[in-house]
C-alpha cells in the first residue's frame, strides 16, 4: 500500500480486498493510510517479538527464520515512510510518533539483505523471474532483450566518471569491446541499435536461481544516513554513507569489494562531489549525495526509490533543469512527444479504474500528472 499511495496517492484500502462485498471500493486519503501502515508496522513488531516460537527456515523465505531480521527490515520500512516527508513544511500529527518509535526500536535496523528465495530452480516457470525475463533455460539471451532494455547513457557516464568499479557488475560491454554504451531517453534516432550498446550485466542478472530483492542492506544504510542528517536519528552520517557503498559493492560482485572501497575507489574520488562525502557541508549538499549514491546503488534494482527522493524536491514547479538538488541533474527525456519538458510527479489512475469503479475515482477529481500532488511532497 505504501507503494499505491507513493504513485497514485488517495486509493481504495479500508473498503478494498473485501471480495464480493465490496467490488467497488471508496478511496482513503493517502495521509490516512500512511497513518495506518504505521500502526500495522508497530503491530507487527510486538507481535514478532513477544511470539513465544520461532519459525522454521524452511518456512521463512526471506529470514529463514530470523525474528530479529523481521523487526529490522520492518523498522526501515518504517524509516523509508518517515523519510518520505522530509520535505514537507507541515507534518502530520503521526510524523514525529512514527520516528521517536523508529529511533526507539532496539534492533534497529536493516544490516542484511532482505532476499526472497522461494527455492528457484532452473525449470520454466520455476526460476527467478526477472532472470527468466531475459535468458532461458540453457542461459541464452531470448529474442525479446532487445533495444528496449539497453543501458542509460546517463548511468554510464556516472560510472565512468566516478571510476565505479559497478558498471561491469551493473552492465555488460559491447559484444566484442571494453565498450560500455547506452542509450539517451526519448531520442527518436542516433541511439544505438542491433546490439550495439551494453545491457545487465551479472550483478543485476544474477542467475537462474538467484533470490528476488525485497530491500537491500545498502539501501537501509543511505535511509539512515539521511535520516541523521535530517535530525532524525542519532549517529555517523559518513560512516553510514559509506558502509551504503560499500554493500552495494558486495550484493553486485565487486571482486575484494572492501579493499576495492577503501583503497582504490574512494581515496580515488577524493573532492569528487558525487563520491567524497567530506565535499558536503550543507544539509542539501548531504542531501544530494546520498541520494546520489543511493540511485547508483539500486540503478536497475529498485529505481522506484529514487523516482520518490527526486519527487520530495519540487523541481516541477521552480527553478529550471538541472535542478541545483538531490537527483536534479536526471535527465529529461528528449523526445519531441511530450506534453511538458518534466519528470511527471504522479501516475494517472488506471482506464481500468475508471471503467470498474468509476464513481469513486471520479470522486478524486481532475489528475493530473504534471501537477496533481502526492501528499507527501514539498
């Protein structure tokens, strides 16, 4: 639900999931059902922790069984929400209650990977999904890959100009070449094509029987860097920051990925502002690079999240691109078909809606994507 109310904002939750009775739901208010979720959060975690059993592994295929694990992955999502209303001049009543609770919690938060592991096999049907997207079973490309899924022009350039050890995990090179090439957003011609730009590479693309992502460990320390900085929580930004980047070298594969980080990459990018936390002295400029590296670590994961950080800074309505903020330098796609040159704020609520349930999304009024705020932003 917190990922329905992120994109579409006010939706159908007291009233939905209740069958035939109500084949037409109202809608809540986004606000009130951030409310909510945050009373289930802490639900859950008093129920988790004063369970008398432990399941089995074999019964839990995310923790294998893990209480403590559960507490702390639900305790970032918590911060994740909280986090979502940075911005906002006037705070609901639930937003100080939600971080004293998360601040309080004492088994803190996320430290591992939260990875959900079914028991894929190599078997149609039966392998990870997002693998079985693009390869099949003898780990072939499939036919359908194609120009859609090259790399972003703007990722490359990132991890080349920052000299990221990621891009060969991130993507791979142009068949035949050292080359990494991708592709710029909405060019109606020069991109390349026939293979000739680099797709995922094998940290993304991690095999047949790879487990899913739910929420990464690196994901959990940027949350909690912004979160210090913010005031939100105790603790070491830098060192949060950091420990960010570093496990997100290892979950891709970066060979000797704590040497990799302390001795090479980071003395490397020393006064680079897109790696050097140190160059950071203002909130913003914190901000900006957490943010940054948080994308760079999650880029073709879970890009949602930074679609939520980029939309917490009001870039449609000030200022023009880039934008002098966090994730303000995303490209614009190019393409002559567009309505207006803006990153969209919001998604526009589904035909499907309007055919099945039509008086209560009417009811929400006139969407519109370049302008119809979610409630939680600036």
């Amino acid at each position: 639900y917190m990922h329905l109310v992120d994109l579409w904002g006010d939706i159908p939750y007291s009233d939905a999931l209740k069958g035939a009775s109500s084949l037409r739901p109202a809608y809540d208010k986004g606000t009130d059902i951030y409310d909510s979720l945050f009373i289930e959060l802490q639900k859950g975690i008093d129920l988790i922790g004063s369970a008398g059993v432990t399941p089995s592994a074999s019964s839990d295929i995310m923790f294998g069984g893990d209480k403590t694990s559960w507490i702390r992955f639900a305790n970032t999502v918590r911060l994740e929400m909280i986090l979502r209303m940075s911005q906002l001049q006037t705070k609901p009543d639930f937003f100080q209650t939600a971080v004293t609770a998360a601040a309080a919690e004492p088994n803190g938060f996320l430290t591992d990977d939260a990875l959900v592991q079914p028991g894929y096999v190599n078997s149609a049907g039966q392998g990870n999904p997002f693998w079985q997207r693009f390869y099949n079973l003898s780990q072939q490309a499939v036919s359908s890959f194609g120009d859609f899924w090259a790399a972003n022009q703007f990722a490359v350039d990132f991890y080349t100009n920052t000299s990221d050890p990621r891009i060969s995990r991130e993507y791979q090179p142009v068949p035949g070449t050292s080359t990494y090439v991708g592709t710029v957003v909405g060019a109606t011609n020069g991109n390349p094509v026939n293979g000739k730009y680099s797709i995922f590479g094998p940290g993304i693309l991690q095999g047949p029987t790879a487990p899913a992502v739910m929420m990464l460990a690196s994901e959990g320390y940027f949350l909690r860097a912004e979160a210090v900085v913010l005031g939100y929580l105790s603790g070491n930004d830098s060192a949060l920051y950091k420990q960010g980047i570093v496990e997100s070298f290892r979950y891709l594969g970066v060979p000797d990925y704590q040497k990799t980080f302390d001795s090479t990459y980071y003395p490397g990018e020393a006064g680079n502002p897109k790696v050097d936390y140190r160059t950071a002295t203002t909130v913003l400029a914190k901000q900006t690079i957490i943010l940054r590296q948080k994308w760079a670590a999650l880029n073709n994961i879970n890009s949602s999240e930074a679609y939520n950080d980029y939309r917490k800074f009001d870039y449609l309505h000030t200022g023009s691109f880039p934008y002098a903020g966090p994730l303000g330098d995303t490209p614009l796609t190019i393409s002559p078909y567009i309505d207006v040159d803006k990153i969209p704020i919001r998604w526009k609520y589904p035909t499907s809606e309007y055919s099945k349930n039509p008086d209560n999304v009417q009811k929400q009024g006139s969407i519109d994507h370049q302008n119809t705020k979610i409630w939680w932003m600036q």
